[in-house]
C-alpha cells in the first residue's frame, strides 16, 4: 500500500542535527501528495570562530552524515535527500565518493540527491551561467572549499563573500537583510548569477526577491535541492514565490 499523506513520495531528508531552516523551506515548497521526512546527523554546536574550528565542523559531518542512512531507511522512503553544502561532501571528488556510499547503504533501494549535485544541476538547467557571484556563511577555509568547487565543475566565480557565522546554529540568526547585502556585495556586471550556498542559511525568500529585482538568477542552495530532487522523482509540479527554477523549470 501507499503512504496515505505521501503518496506521491516521501522523501527522507538527512540534515546536521543543528540546522532549523531545511525543515520550514523545505515544507513550504512541498507540493501536493509529498511529505518530507527530516533526520539529523549529530554534530556539536561548537564554535566556528576559526578556520581551524570549522575545519573540525566539517569533519564532525562527514562522520556521521552516512551512517544517519540507516536510521533515515527505516521509514521506506521513495528517495533521500541530502541537504548539505558541497564543503561538507568534501568537494567534487568527494561528493560523487559520497554519493556511492549513500547508495551502497540503500542496497540500490532508493534513490539520493546531494546539494552539491543539485546546485550545478539548476545552474546548467538556467543555462547561459558562466561566471557566478558567492555568498556562504562561512570563513575563508570554507570560502576557499566553496571557490574551488564551482571552479572545478567549470564556473568561475567573481567574488566570494563569507558572512563568518559564529557556529553552526548561528548560520540560522542571519538576518535576512545581511544576506541581501551580501548579494548586492557579489553582484555585477561579470556574474551571470549568484549563489548561496549553506543549508542553514534562511534564504528561499530572499533569493526569489532578489532574483525579481536584480534581474538574473540568484541560486539558494535550499531551493536547488528540493527541485532537484522533486525532478528527479518525475514531480514535475511549478511553484510561485521561489525563484524561476520551480515556478518555470
């Protein structure tokens, strides 16, 4: 039998156990017959205030991100979601060694999707993107891994702004007029589009907005994912209020 409230599908969602935005983002873009099942992997709420700190914050996540495999299997989800950044899966090479682990735990039962692959998914589905502008939460260590990602899935990238979030749970606290701020910072004339990447990041809203008024695509990284995998679930429902990449494509 069908899952009665998802009958369309259900997604499992693996998030960092301190992230408070994927959740409501994630809802407000689920389309009828959808449900989303959110799972934390533990990582502490510890301090980022160093490179060396949030050194050790990623590495706190990836290792406990594909063990919370399990725990998200015993749901029976049509398909899993990932919702980290491409920092934590460890860069390109990373994320496609990731991707095989996730689905060697499903023994082929379920597909996944990664934010990483999501972001440069909608990015080629705008098309025309070949220079982008940065926005992270992150310092200069997660800057440079952020930078280094785009640039080896073939975007260059403009400018980097970092808003050096103090600690995990503190990316969620960012104001949304800072994250504007940091859109305009990156903007120009030379980017085709800006990214913000962070799940944590409470940016759905802002990035429709800011998309409407500077007249180009403005990715957040949230939105990304959730079309992403709703598409490759053969979901092809459109949705205002987020951006072009669910209300057109």
């Amino acid at each position: 039998m069908t899952d009665a409230l998802g009958w369309r599908m259900k997604f499992g969602v693996l998030v960092p156990s301190t992230n408070t935005s994927v959740q409501p983002e994630y809802d407000a873009m689920r389309p009828p017959g959808v449900t989303n099942h959110v799972r934390g992997f533990r990582i502490p709420n510890a301090l980022t205030r160093t490179d060396a700190e949030f050194a050790q914050q990623l590495e706190n996540m990836r290792a406990t991100m594909v063990d919370a495999m399990d725990e998200v299997l015993t749901l029976e989800p049509g398909h899993v979601v990932l919702a980290t950044a491409a920092e934590s899966a460890g860069g390109v090479a990373g994320a496609r060694l990731l991707r095989e682990r996730l689905l060697a735990k499903s023994e082929g039962r379920v597909g996944v999707t990664l934010g990483a692959d999501a972001i440069l998914a909608a990015l080629r589905r705008y098309g025309g993107i070949g220079r982008i502008g940065l926005v992270t939460p992150y310092l200069p260590v997660g800057d440079g891994q952020a930078h280094r990602f785009f640039a080896d899935s073939g975007f260059a990238v403009a400018r980097v702004k970092g808003l050096r979030c103090g600690g995990p749970v503190l990316i969620a606290h960012t104001p949304e007029a800072a994250i504007r701020d940091a859109i305009v910072e990156v903007d120009g004339p030379d980017a085709d589009a800006v990214v913000v990447v962070g799940t944590n990041l409470p940016m759905a809203r802002v990035a429709a907005a800011a998309e409407f008024w500077l007249g180009k695509p403005v990715v957040a990284l949230n939105t990304a994912t959730y079309w992403h995998a709703l598409r490759q679930c053969g979901v092809e429902d459109k949705a205002q209020g987020f951006g072009r990449l669910l209300a057109e494509f």
